[in-house]
C-alpha cells in the first residue's frame, strides 16, 4: 500500500502548500516508482522551496497522465540497450512524440535479480526462472520494470507460463525486495538500491536511464529551469552517494526524444 499512502500523502501536502503560499512554485510529476524520487522532493523544497507534487505510477501509466495534461512531468525508464522492436520501444513510441516532448536524464541505475543473502536457490540468471523450484515475484502491468521482465524472457525463449508465480504482484521495488526478504519469493526483478535495503543479494541484468518527458513549452517554465540547475549540482550528487546502483553523472541533461531513441520513428 505505500505508493497509494504517498500519493494520497503527496495530494494533501499539496493541498497545504498552496493554501499557505498561492505562489508557491509546484511542478506535478507522475512517475514510476524509484527510491531516489523522495530525496529529489526533500532536496527541491530545502533548497530551492519547489514543491514536487510526486504522483506514483507505471511509466506507460505516467506518460499517458502527461498526454492527458494531468501532470507537468513524467518519469520513466528503459534500458540503455534497448533497440526498434522491443517491448518499451515499441510501447514508449506511441506516447512519445519529437515535435511536442523533451526527455530530461534523472538517474541511471541497475536493475536485475534479488535474492535472499547467500542465495540458497543458487540462480544465476534469468534462465533459472523456469524452474520448478523457483518461485518468482513480478511487477503490476503498465510498469517500465515489466516491460524489461518480459523483454528479457523473449531473449531467453522462455514462455511466462512456465514461471511459477509470474501472476504474482507488487507494486514497488521495495514490495518485490520485501517479499523476497520474507520468504514469499525466491526471487524478484528489482533494482540494487532496493535490494541493499533488505540485505538481498543481486545479479545485475540490466542498465537503465530514467527520465523526465515534459512538454518543450515546459523547459522554458522557471520550475523546470530550477530542478534543471539542481539536477546538475554536486549537492544532488553527494545526496545519492549510500544508494547503489545510482549514477547520476548526467542528471539534468535535456535531450531530444530522437537522440534518446536514435532508431525511434515518431508520429
């Protein structure tokens, strides 16, 4: 229930922040669930008094908020490796558009397999994942982290029905961790930083760039041109420093939606 509690925490909080200061600078952001999300919240209203009006979501989920007008910014993710044909690129390239949106780099970070400290079920990959002995726990539909599940099983020809547990969801990389922690899971498809806080073991699969997809009318905005500035310090960068898995060397950096997918055919 935690991303539910922090949308409904983020709503009021909004609410608050407008009735005490009507020109209070808020920037609506929809966004799939990542761990340094509320360290960018803390940080922006201690440094600058920006309000972030954080909303949890499924990338897809997100991006479609940003096509409806619902929020000023939306975060998602997609492997470094991505190309024309997979899944997210696939999925991405019907919301994303070269004439109407700019994507601003937030993080890079890892994602792969987490399993309990000495990982007794000895998985090595994604591979082990049909096995009879392996019970797996996977993330909700519309999330950028089950594009990259289901991805990375057509690599491996490995049919979702053959994953014991694949219909099993949760909603945050913590949720995934937890259950793994708990004994409810062998397994689950997360990211490091989620992992080191339950003292997981972790196979890294994947790299990935999360990002900020606005509208280029948006950039111009005094908000975005302060989280842009902050994005790019070295307070930023130090605040990150005990979570791994994190690279944020590039964070603030706005870039066409054609330059973060070169193969991307837009509409």
């Amino acid at each position: 229930m935690l991303p539910q509690i922090d949308n409904l925490v983020g709503e009021m909080e909004r609410e608050f922040a407008l009735a005490f200061d009507e020109n209070i600078h808020v920037l609506s952001l929809h966004a799939s669930h990542d761990l340094a999300l509320n360290r960018l919240k803390d940080f922006l209203a201690s440094e600058a008094g920006l309000y972030l009006n954080l909303q949890f979501q499924g990338s897809l989920t997100s991006l479609s908020a940003l096509a409806r007008g619902e929020c000023m910014l939306a975060g998602f993710h997609i492997s470094s490796a991505h190309s024309a044909g997979t899944l997210a690129q696939k999925s991405f390239r019907k919301l994303l558009k070269q004439d109407r949106h700019s994507l601003i780099r937030f993080v890079v970070r890892q994602q792969g397999l987490m399993m309990r400290s000495g990982n007794p079920k000895r998985i090595r990959g994604i591979s082990d994942l049909k096995r009879g002995d392996i019970r797996f726990i996977n993330r909700e539909q519309g999330s950028g982290t089950r594009l990259a599940i289901e991805q990375l099983l057509i690599q491996e020809g490995i049919a979702t029905s053959l994953i014991n547990g694949f219909d099993q969801v949760e909603t945050t990389h913590l949720a995934v961790a937890a259950a793994v922690a708990c004994g409810q899971a062998d397994t689950g498809f997360g990211i490091q930083a989620a992992a080191a806080q339950f003292g997981l073991d972790f196979i890294p699969l994947m790299q990935e760039q999360y990002y900020f997809a606005c509208l280029n009318d948006t950039l111009n905005e005094a908000a975005t041109q302060k989280l842009l500035e902050l994005l790019k310090s070295k307070r930023w960068r130090q605040i990150l420093d005990d979570m791994p898995g994190y690279d944020c060397s590039s964070a603030g950096q706005v870039v066409s939606v054609i330059d973060a997918f070169p193969r991307h055919q837009t509409g």
